[in-house]
C-alpha cells in the first residue's frame, strides 16, 4: 500500500484559521468538510433540544456580520477583519448605544493593548465585542450604532468521527475541539495533528482500533458520552489533544485514575524523547479530559499539550494567530503521537497457539514470504522470538528489548504470524 501524501499541517490551519467556528454552526460543519478531503470522518449532527446528561444541546449559532459605527459613522470593528472582534454565541442587535451602554458590551485586554480577546457567551443571552484596549481607551462620547448580524435558533450540534480498525475493538481514543474561532494554537493545531495522525493510522495494520472525535470542547464532549455510553467499555487508552502548536515542551496531564496504562505510556514514550518535559496531575478543569474523566465514566484519558491553557499571554487571544504556531512544533507533536501508537502497538501481548516444540514454518510460507530481502535473516529470528516469547507474559516490546531486534521487523513478523494458525491475539 502506498502512503498517503502527508499532510501539510500549516497550510491546513492557514487554511482553517479565518473560518469563524462555535460550539454549534456552519463554521463547525465547513471546517469538518475540509477535515473530510484529508481523513474520511463522519460528521455527525444532534438537534437542538437533545437532552444530554445534565444538559441540553443548545440552539445554533450562525453569524453573517458584525461592526460597531462610531459616531462619525466610522466602522471601527468589524467581524470581517477578525471574527473574533464579535462575542462568540451573541444575540442578533441592531441599534444605535451612548457609549456607557456600549462600553457594558465591550471585552478588552488592559495588559495587552493591543491584542483582541476571545470571549464567549453560550449560556447566558447577551451581545458584545471585543476590541484591542487601546482602540477601548480611544472612544469618545457619542452615539454608536452596533450591529451583529447572527441568528440563534433551533438547528443542531455537529461533530466529527473517525473509527480507524484495527484488528481487535480494543479502543484507544483520540479527542480534539473543534470550537475556537481564528485561534491557532488553541485549537487548529490539535486538528491538524489529529487529522495528520489518522490519516498516518488509516495506512497501518493495527492491533487496536483507532476512535478520533472532532467535539465542541464541553457540550460536544458531554452528547458524544451521552450517545456512546455502549462503547466506552472498549476504550483502553484514550488522549485529548490541544495546544499542539506552540513553541514550549510537552505538558501531560495525568488521567483521573493516575496510574492508568496512558499515564505508563506516555511517560515512557517522553522519557525515551530525551527531551524535557512536565507532568501534570489530574484536576477538574481544562478540556475535554474531565468530561471523559467524570466518575461514572473514569476512563483512562490523559491529555496533552505542549503550552498549558490559561498559562501563556496569547491564550485566548488574537496573538494566538499564525504566527504563534510553528511547523516544526507540529511535526515534533506527530511524531511523539506516532511514537506513542508504536508503544501502544508494542505493548500488545501475543499467545503462541502451537507452544510444543518449534512449528513447522517452511511448510506454512512463513520463510518463503520473505524470500531475497536482505532483512531475511532478521525476520526469521522475529518469527522464532516472537513464538517463543509469546507465552502470555511478555509483549512484543519485551520482546524487541530482549531479542534487539527492529520493532518494525517484528511487527512484520507479527502480521506474517497472524494469518496463520500459529499467532493468535489476546482480548
Ligand atoms: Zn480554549
């Protein structure tokens, strides 16, 4: 099979970054589209009104324009320079406001100038702006005409999936949000890694399948839980991913459990980096990992990132722009994943089905399949390792360790094994 071309991650967030997403809308469904042309996922939608837990999915959102006139009849904000100058889910308005009411309406950010704030208001009705503090302290008395061109009603929550296969319904589960507008770190960069890494995953034989949710941080999260409460018994593993962009290290925040086989694991794979990097203990903030991670679920969902929200001048902030992401950053992010689904892969634990004495493998191809690589000698001490090892006890990274072999030589060795009746899998 021949690879799929890769992604190019940066031009993808450039290309995702001016579309003005929400916790519901048109910009959720486009950017999931474009999502579509790269990884076949699913898109999902759920109506308005669906009750979900202790929630319900709310009305959706869609927004045309938005500006603010000042009193000489001057657009001094407008939605079409930066969707983010409009409070994301504001009620429609068209009116014309003194500057005290204008200023009720208006978000800025006193230590950052000149940078735009992104605010949001899903559950409580109200309309605003957001605005660089320095245009904020500029504004003279005087009548202002506001518009925000947006329409709030009955529609539905759209989400995406992706179920890659593997050969068992063993789950390691991949969550990303999807509802920031034209901010880049937070979350475009998580997209287009997850996008990446299940469009590399499509193109692998893996013991274990592989779930990606595209979700609205929060409600999607909640309703995706609510309507797959059936399936959450498979998931072995599972990894919110956001922040994937910037330039800082790792950080990885630990599953409520602590000690679950995704803390083991990704510990092992960041320790094996060389490279520094921080954990972080499980709290009930954050992203998505504390929907996944409520007590009657307690799944074993970490998360990571490299910057930590909340903790970086850009968060939530229009210098979380293009310029903020790297490409390097990206890369060295889907890497770490690849890793990660090569630990998880390896960490798989094979039963020898014919354990008495050696079985016969010239008379089941097994030498033949191979035959003038140059690798030959390699794969057929896979074969003989992984037979031998495979009691129960050790996985196919005890082996790698005990036999030096290439762990993509046994893996091979591994797929060969499986079509006959000498490898079987555990579950
Ligand atoms: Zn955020």
């Amino acid at each position: 099979m021949t690879e799929p071309k890769s992604i190019d991650m940066l031009r993808l967030i450039e290309r995702l970054y001016p579309i003005c997403r929400s916790i519901t809308g048109d910009g959720v469904r486009e950017t999931l589209r474009i999502l579509q042309e790269h990884a076949p996922l699913e898109i999902h939608e759920v109506p308005s009104g669906t009750p979900v837990f202790d929630w319900t999915v709310p009305e959706e959102w869609n927004i045309r324009d938005g500006w603010i006139k000042n009193p000489s009849g001057e657009k001094i904000v407008d939605f079409q320079q930066l969707n983010l100058h409009v409070l994301n889910y504001s009620e429609p308005v068209h009116k014309k406001v003194g500057l005290d009411e204008l200023k009720e309406h208006l978000f800025t950010l006193p230590d950052h100038p000149d940078w735009v704030p992104y605010r949001t208001s899903y559950h409580n009705r109200n309309w605003g702006f957001c605005m660089e503090h320095r245009l904020f302290q500029s504004l003279e008395e005087g009548e202002y005409e506001v518009c925000i061109d947006a329409t709030l009603e009955p529609g539905s929550l759209t989400y995406g999936e992706l179920l890659i296969k593997g050969r068992t319904d063993e789950e390691v589960l991949f969550v990303t949000h999807i509802c920031h507008p034209s901010l880049c770190n937070d979350n475009l960069s998580g997209i287009a890694v997850a996008t990446s890494l299940a469009q590399k995953l499509a193109a692998q034989n893996l013991h274990h399948s592989y779930r990606f949710l595209f979700l609205p941080a929060t409600i999607g999260a909640i309703t995706w839980l609510s309507r797959n409460q059936d399936k959450l018994d498979r998931i072995k593993h599972g990894l919110v991913l956001c922040l994937l962009g910037d330039r800082s290290t790792f950080h990885y925040k630990k599953s409520r459990k602590g000690d679950a086989g995704i803390d083991r694991i990704v510990r092992r794979v960041l320790e094996k980096s060389g490279k520094p990097f921080e954990t972080l203990e499980f709290y009930p903030y954050g992203y998505d990992e504390r929907q996944f991670c409520s007590p009657a679920f307690d799944l074993p969902v970490g998360r990571l990132s490299r910057s930590v929200h909340g903790e970086f001048p850009e968060y939530h902030s229009s210098a979380d722009n293009l310029e903020f992401v790297s490409e390097e950053s990206l890369k060295e992010s889907l890497a770490f994943l690849g890793q990660l689904v090569e630990q998880i892969e390896g960490e798989e634990v094979y039963i020898n089905l014919k354990p008495e004495c050696e079985p016969q493998l010239g008379r089941r191809g097994l030498f033949k399949a191979i035959g003038g690589q140059s690798d030959t000698k390699d794969f057929q001490m896979a074969l003989l390792w992984i037979l031998n090892l495979s009691d129960g006890s050790h996985s196919l990274d005890d082996i790698a360790e005990r036999s030096e072999l290439d762990p993509a030589i046994l893996r091979k060795a591994v797929d060969e094994l499986l079509k006959t009746d000498l490898l079987g899998e555990t579950r």
